[in-house]
C-alpha cells in the first residue's frame, strides 16, 4: 500500500523538488545542523552589514579612539588593541576578508575539484589513472609549506591566499567526485541515456552532474571550514593584506604588538574564538549533509 | 569531527589501500613491492621538483626587483643580476641546473642569512626532529591509550569526555592554542606563576653541549611547543585507535578469548589491541605532513629555531631561495614517510602479502 502512496505522490510532484523537501524535513531535525546555520546565518548577516554601522574611521590606526591595549570597559566592550582601536569593532570586520576568501577559494576548489573528478569518473582507464595519480600526489603533500610557498611566490594579498587554499584543497574534492561519479554512471539510466543517443558532454552535464551536486554540496561546506583555518594561518604568518583587518591578521598583531607580554587576553582570545565558531559552523552543517545523504558514511 | 577529517580520512585510505600482490612468494614477491614503492616515490620527487620550479622560480614575476628592493640599482648591476641568477637562460636550462644543483644538495644562497640553504637548513634540522619527534612520542601514547579505551567501551563516560576533548582541540588552530598556553604559563596569569620561559631552545648565554643543566634547560624551553602540538595531534591517533578497536569488537576471536576465562583487561590487551593497532601505526608516518604544519605555526609562536622558524624568517622578506629549500625538504620528507608506511604496512599485516 505504502509502496503504491509513494509512487502516485512521485507522479504529483516532480522528483527532484519531493528530494528537497524531505531533505530540506531531515535537516531541520538534526540540532547539530540547525546550530550550525544559525551561527552561519548571524555571521553572513554581521558580515554583509558591517559598512552599515562600522566607519573608516573606526579602522584607522593613526586615529584610534582609545588607548593602546586597554582592557574592556563600557566603551570598548573588548577592549582596545595596540593602535587603541575597539576590538569589537575590529572582530566585526574582520569576518569579511576570511569569510570572503574562504567562498571565492571554496568555489575555485569546487569546479577544479569536480570537473577533475567527473572527467576522471566518466572516461576511465588511462584519464582517470593520470588524473588519479596527480590528485593522490598533491593529497600526500604538506598543505602549509605548499600554500606557504605559493602565497609568497605571488606576493602578499587576498589574491594570492585565495589561490594558495584552492590549490591544496581541490584533490580531497577530485577524489569524493570521481567516486561518486563512477556510482552514478553505473546506475540503469546512464545506460538508457547513452542507448538513446546522449554524447560524453551531455551525460556529465545532464545526467551526473545533477546526481553528484549533492555531495559537491558537502564536500563545499567541508572546505570552507578548512579555508578558514588555512586563511587565518596564512594571515597569522604574515601573508596577508597589510591594510585590511581580518581575524588572522588580528591574531598576528596581537602576538607581534606584545600583547602577550602585557597578558592581554581580551585582545587574544576575541579572534580565535571566532574562527573556531565559524570553522565549527560549516563543519556540522557539512557533517549533516553528510549523514542525511549517506547515513553509513558517518561513522 | 572537524574539517581536518576530511583529509585525514582520504589520506589513510590511500595508504591503506591493500596493494595488489603477485602469486609468487618470499623475498622476490617483497623486491617486486619494494621496487614499484621506491618508483612511485622517484616519480613523486620528480613532480615536487616541478612544482617546487614552478613555484619559485617561474611565478615570481621579477626576482631581480624582489633582491634590489629599496636600493637605488644601475642598468648595469642588473644586468648582471640577471645573468648571475640565470634569468637570461631558457627556462629548460635553468630547470636543468636547478635538477642537477638539488640532487647535488645545492638548494642556493638564502638572500637574507646570505648563506647556502642547505647548511641553514641542516643548522635548523635538530631542533625541529627533538620537537617533532617528542610530541609525536607523547601524542602516540595519549591517543593511544585513550582511543583504546574508549573505543573498548563506546558510549561511555570516558569516551563521551575523550572524543569531545579530542574534536575541540583538533578544531582549533595551533598557532592560537599556542599563544594561549603562552600567555596562561609563561607570561602567568592570575593566580598562575610564569612557568616556563617563553621562547627560544635554551637560556641566551648558558653553555652548550650535553651537561646535565644544559639538556634541563632545553627540556623546559620544550614543555610549552611539545604540549601545543600534543594537545592538536593526539585527537587524530585516539580516533584511529577508537574507531578500530569498535571494528574489532564483533569478531569471534574475541569470544573465544573470553570463553577460554581470560579477564577483560587481558581480552582487551592481548586480544584486541594487537589487531586494532594496525591501521594506528601506517598512520604514525602519515601523520608527518600535518606535523610540519603544526611545527611551522608552533615554532613561529615559540621562536624554537627550527625548519618552521626559518621557513617564518624566510617569509618576512620573502627570501625566495630559502623558501624553496625548506619546500623541499618538508614535501621530499612526506615522501619518504609515505614510502615507510607502505613498507611498514606490508610487514605488520601479513594479509596484505598473502593476498
């Protein structure tokens, strides 16, 4: 009887819209998944509006309101940091450049990542083993010094961070994609599709591609975590925009404009609370995705 | 877990990957393995020094304006620049020279040090190893005990606590970490006494060598960088260990075990453990790339004069040259433990050599 409301309910709605839907019911019951959009949501939120109520004025370092390294009071609820500038303001600001590279290197990774993975998956044999091989090899390689070595060889800046992350994190996505690429294809409808004329371009695009968007989805969530932590390292050493604030860079003065020796936790500890609670975000919001599309995978 | 889950996970199924043996037996079949693993590793070396080339010597639009940065320079002294540097070979000579200088051991002269790379690097390398390999010892036997444990009993207090523990601190970024420890111990804090000195190897000025105070006063520099880096990579041991100690539990051999009335203890330590450490131990090798991340940040937070310091100090100019030894060294390094775990593998599993 279930079996027979299944189908005609199939037969009302379109299929991909029904899949949605019931996803978008499982996402809703996963706490874990519903914290982490809410803390994505108020970040993006902080993030986009920041110019509305944050001023030039409050970022200059040559005019700064208060005195350096000061702790909290009623007008710095954070206190200031070593140019007397309010570190809330600052840890407001901040979310924009790490959130911003981490998307843009996010996306860069998504199509390298699965155009390597759907070519590797739909041709095979000598294309995948290439492919495979080049994709295995950047894996095993240390992603620091990579990313390092790379975000100096093009200069300090957002650019160069931004292409150093898409670099080292495309492979993990390459082999996630290829794998469910070669699942898809040998499902029954590749076959239909292939006997009914459908050219290599055709089936990638129309047939798998849609099949594999969602673990593209995943595996998205996943790397802007990672984005994240590798963007604030590469702004912590030094690589970063030299006239912007971001939560790396804040940590990097922070350490080098001696608030360590001034014991100045409130100039410390703001930042990387930040990333952590943003990293977290994306990651259970991933690992829900994870667990929804593929429950065996979570353990 | 956190986002470092996702490499992780794909780097120890790469490794873990049953490598297809031959029929034959003994010593001819391990030569056979032996010479595929030490060809895969050449072919590796050969696409860093590619990479490595590319990087640092082809996308770094003008290396010439790079060295003479703020100093007024003639025409003519850049032009011998150029020549000196090589800049006005074809690229394939320069990739050429830059094949046979590496392999000779010939990484070029740091711009800032004004020293050869190499001897910098071999300077830097001890430190780095004592660092590395302490808080590689202490996370091994932490994770391990821990991931033992909890994995013998899952769902329990003591895992709940230790796999929550674990995934915090593995979410969150060591160089941080770092700096925290170093305010809260060094620099004291409330009611905390500055315990331990807040960068450096050693005490400026006290004498070298092996005498007793002096290896005192190396270990007490070494306290607060072990522990920062402990405390982000036992997480990854305990949960190798733990997820397969699970993997272990439904088999008979177990039942067995108890049937014949050993405790659970003995069960556990004799029975369990030797099986679940496998995937545990290729994993220790595996766990060399994500080290020398931690290192590079540690080292940086610490001042502890290693390979990761240099790497920092090299970045502050960017001393190119030096850049690309320490590139080198780090990813040739990853290769070798790659190469090792492969080895390592095919000893303790003889599945893997039978199938």
């Amino acid at each position: 009887m279930t079996a027979i409301d299944q189908a005609s309910a199939a037969l009302t709605a379109p299929p991909r819209l029904l899949a949605l839907r019931r996803f978008a019911r499982d996402f809703a019951r996963r706490p874990s998944a519903m914290a982490g959009l809410a803390i994505l949501v108020i970040v993006t939120v902080l993030a986009l509006t920041a110019p509305l109520f944050i001023h030039a004025s409050d970022l200059d370092v040559i005019n700064a309101p208060g005195q350096p390294i000061a702790p909290p009071s009623a007008r710095f609820p954070l206190g200031t940091d070593y140019a007397g500038r309010s570190i809330l303001t600052l840890l407001v600001w901040g979310s924009r450049p790490s959130l911003a590279i981490a998307v843009i290197s996010t996306a860069l990774t998504m199509v390298f990542g699965s155009s390597i993975g759907l070519l590797a998956g739909h041709y095979g044999g000598i294309t995948s083993r290439v492919l495979m091989a080049i994709t295995d090899w950047f894996i095993a390689l240390p992603t620091l010094p990579l990313a390092i070595g790379l975000a100096a060889a093009l200069g300090q800046g957002d650019t160069s961070i931004t292409i150093a992350i898409a670099v080292t994190s495309w492979p993990g996505t390459a082999r996630l994609i290829r794998a469910q690429t070669l699942a898809v294809e040998a499902r029954p409808f590749i076959e239909r599709a292939r006997a009914l004329g459908a050219r290599d371009g055709q089936l990638v695009l129309r047939q798998v591609l849609p099949n594999v968007s969602p673990f593209i989805l995943v595996s998205a969530t996943l790397t802007v975590a990672g984005a994240i932590l590798t963007e604030t390292t590469l702004a912590f050493l030094g690589l970063g925009n030299p006239t912007d604030v971001s939560w790396g860079s804040m940590i990097n003065q922070a350490f080098f404009q001696g608030a360590v020796s001034a014991g100045a936790w409130w100039y410390i500890l703001p930042p990387g609370i930040a990333i952590v609670i943003v990293a977290l975000g994306f990651t259970l919001i991933g690992r829900a995705v994870e667990n929804i599309l593929n429950p065996r995978m979570a353990r | 877990m956190s986002s470092t889950a996702a490499p992780l996970s794909a780097r120890s199924l790469s490794a873990l990957e049953a490598p297809p043996g031959g029929g034959a037996s003994g010593a001819r079949d391990f030569a056979h393995y032996l010479a595929r693993k030490l060809a895969a590793a050449v072919v590796s070396f050969a696409m860093l020094l590619v990479v490595g080339f590319v990087i640092f010597s082809l996308m770094p639009s003008d290396p010439v304006e790079a060295l003479t940065r703020g100093h007024p320079t003639s025409a003519k002294q850049i032009a011998f620049l150029v020549k000196q540097l090589g800049l006005n070979q074809p690229v394939w000579e320069r990739f050429g020279h830059f094949v046979v200088n590496t392999l000779e051991g010939h990484l070029g002269y740091s711009w800032q040090f004004e020293t050869p790379v190499a001897t910098l690097i071999l300077q830097r390398l001890w430190p780095t190893l004592l660092l590395m390999g302490s808080s590689t010892i202490v996370s091994i036997l932490i994770g391990m005990w821990l991931g033992i444990h909890s994995g013998w009993r899952p769902g329990k207090l003591l895992d709940r606590a230790a796999t929550g523990t674990a995934i915090t601190f593995w979410s969150v970024p060591t160089y941080w970490l770092g700096i925290l420890l170093l305010v809260l111990f060094s620099t004291g804090f409330g009611v905390i006494p500055p315990l331990f000195p807040a960068g450096g190897m050693s005490t400026p000025g006290t004498v070298g060598g092996w005498a007793p105070a002096h290896i005192l006063d190396v270990a007490r520099h070494l306290v607060l960088p072990s522990l920062t880096l402990v405390l982000v990579v036992f997480a990854q041991y305990q949960m190798i260990m733990r997820s397969s100690m699970i993997d272990e539990m439904g088999n008979p051999y177990l039942l067995t075990a108890r049937a014949k009335g050993l405790r659970d203890a003995e069960v556990r330590q004799k029975h369990a453990v030797p099986n679940a450490l496998l995937p545990s131990v290729t994993l220790i090798f595996l766990q060399v790339g994500t080290m020398i991340g931690g290192a590079i940040t540690v080292e940086t937070v610490y001042s502890w004069p290693g390979l990761g310091y240099l790497t920092f100090q090299a970045l502050q100019i960017p001393d190119l040259p030096l850049l690309e030894g320490t590139f080198i060294v780090f990813s040739a390094s990853v290769i070798v433990f790659n190469l090792l775990a492969d080895l390592a593998y095919r000893h303790l599993d003889p599945r893997v050599r039978r199938s």
